[in-house]
C-alpha cells in the first residue's frame, strides 16, 4: 500500500511477477531436487541472491516472495511426490498473493478516486486538484551492504535446510521468511551499520511472535473448539 494509487498499482505489480515467475520455477525445479537434500541445500543459495537485489534500487520488492516462493514450492515438491500436486499448491501460493494485492488496490482506489470526485462534486471551485506525487523509488544501497547482506543469507538459508532435512522441523518456510526479511535494510545504509538494524528487525519479530502466539493461546479457551 503506497500513498498514491499509482505507486499502489506499481508496488503491487512486483510481488505478483515475483511469486508468478518464482512459483513457475519452483514447479519445473522441484519435483528434481526437492527430494534431494545435497541438491536442495546448494540451491538455498538464492537466499543470498535474493537480498542482494531485495536491497537493490530495481524490482527490489519482486525479488522477496519470488525468491521466497520458488524456495518454499521446491520444498514442498519433496513431500508432495508428483508435478501435478506441485503445480496446485504454486497456483495456490499465486493465487494468495494476487487476492492480497487486489485487496490493497482495492482500498487504494477507494481512497484515490473518492476524494477526487469529491473535489469534483461537493468542493468549492477554488480547491485544488493537485495530484499526489508518485513516490520514487529509494536509491540504492552501496554495493559492499549489498554484498554483506547477501553473504549473510547465503549462508544462513543453507544451514536452515540442512536442520530441516536433518531434524524433520516443519516450520522451514517461516524460518525461511524469517532469514530473508530481517536483512532487508533501509537503502543506502553503510555495511558497517547494518548490524544494529539487522538486529533490531530479529528482536521484533520475535517479540511479535511471542506476544502473537500467548495471545493466540489465551484465546483458544473462546473458541470452543
């Protein structure tokens, strides 16, 4: 959601051509190495691809649930043993995506085309009809944060796989997610900097995880099953 609908409509496009081309990928390369941790956890390297270009000045928020989405449809392949099954739950991942997206456009229109019929209508003749500015794109981060950081996930997107296969742990995905958002740095901060924002983004959201998961407890007893 941007304050503009243009910048809306543009922010919106990317994560539909991010998880569209990264969920193709994960349905053509998944079925092959999903099954096969010592072919898998290489290709965990475009974990640090990923925030490489997530931190660029070019289709940066494209590369977050593309790389995402072709890592997760890989791994699911393992268990889900045909290219049929595979291709369903990409559809479904796209799917997810395109209905958030349209959800936000959705109210961005609302906010945008309201206002401006009511300048049209209501307002005094005087009022201004001046259009919001579009926002820019933010510029890019120097190359050696880049670098840093798409080291850092290179590394940790590996290890994260290897555990998974290892000790059988279910929640891959989420750490996945995890490994690549809290290295996700405001544009043009320098290498030696990232650290305290890197660790800031990890303290909250654990914090927002644990304080999410005692609430959701707390509230079982509601729910009456």
């Amino acid at each position: 959601m941007q304050t503009s609908f243009a910048g809306s409509v543009e922010q919106d496009r990317a994560p539909q051509m991010g998880t569209a081309i990264g969920a193709a990928l994960g349905t053509v390369v998944g079925p092959w190495i999903g099954d096969h941790p010592w072919l898998f956890v290489p290709a965990l390297e475009v974990g640090g691809v990923t925030v490489y270009r997530a931190n660029g000045p070019k289709a940066a928020y494209a590369w977050i649930p593309g790389g995402v989405t072709a890592l997760m449809v890989t791994y699911e392949a393992h268990s889900l043993a045909s290219i049929r099954a595979t291709a369903s739950f990409a559809a479904l991942r796209i799917t997810e995506v395109a209905v958030g997206t349209l959800a936000c456009l959705l109210v961005a229109s609302v906010f945008h085309f309201g206002p401006k019929w009511y300048r049209k209508n209501r307002a005094p003749l005087h009022a201004s009809n001046a259009r919001a500015a579009v926002l820019t794109p933010p510029l890019e981060s120097v190359r050696p944060t880049r670098m840093l950081l798409g080291l850092q996930a290179a590394l940790s997107s590996p290890i994260l796989g290897s555990l998974t296969y290892v000790m059988h742990q279910p929640g891959f995905v989420q750490a996945m997610v995890t490994a690549i958002a809290v290295l996700i740095v405001p544009p043009g901060l320098a290498a030696d900097s990232t650290r305290q924002q890197v660790m800031e983004k990890m303290v909250q959201r654990v914090a927002g995880y644990l304080l999410a998961g005692m609430l959701g407890v707390a509230l079982l007893p509601l729910m009456r099953g």
